[in-house]
C-alpha cells in the first residue's frame, strides 16, 4: 500500500461481513495533544477516530482483525510526526522548567 498526500488505505471488515476500504491519515498538529493523551491512557477508541477521522462509535462495529489493521497503519502513518511533536514538547518542558530555576530579579535592586 502506498501512502498518498498524508493517508494510507486500509481494507476493513465489519462485525455484519461487510468490506470496504477506508483511509488512515497523518493526524495533523492541532490533535497532537489528543494523540498523545490517547497513546498514554492507552486509549484504542480514540487512537481509530484521529487516526481516521470517523466518529467515536465507527470502531465500535470494526472486527477485531480490522481493529489491530487500523491502528498498526495509524503508528505507522504517525510514528515520525509524531516523535518530532513529543521531542518538540519535551524540550519546550525543559525550558519551562530552566525559567522556574532562574531567580527573579530583586525589584529593590536597580540593574
């Protein structure tokens, strides 16, 4: 399967038989914060929506097989974006917290 402008397809199967093909994406960067909650609360539901941008309930009718398809094509889509967002975040973390150990300046002192 090929990747195309940021979606892969992916074939699925329902609990009622039925086949289809849908897409799996590169979640874009307003969801990272979602996809990260749902990656640390182990969150499986919530990964297939971002993933697919279905509604919440869409996986509900996937099979198990189709299930584990999804979300292995949806790591895979987002395992680079989603490194480069995490490393972004940690380091954006670490100066946050480099802020807190710097002293304020004394207001009584003039610099």
């Amino acid at each position: 399967m090929n990747t195309i402008l940021g979606t892969k397809p992916v074939p699925v199967r329902y609990n009622n038989g039925h086949e289809e093909s849908i897409d799996v994406r590169a979640v874009p960067i307003r969801l990272m914060p979602r996809l990260s909650s749902a990656y640390l609360t182990h969150d499986e539901g919530t990964l297939i929506e971002l993933y697919t941008g279905k509604k919440p309930e869409w996986s509900d009718a996937l099979t198990p097989e189709s299930i584990e398809t999804v979300l292995a094509a949806g790591e895979e889509m987002n395992r680079g974006p989603f490194g480069a967002y995490a490393a972004r975040t940690v380091a954006r973390s670490r100066f946050l917290g480099s802020l807190s150990e710097t002293p304020a300046p004394d207001p009584k002192t003039k610099g």
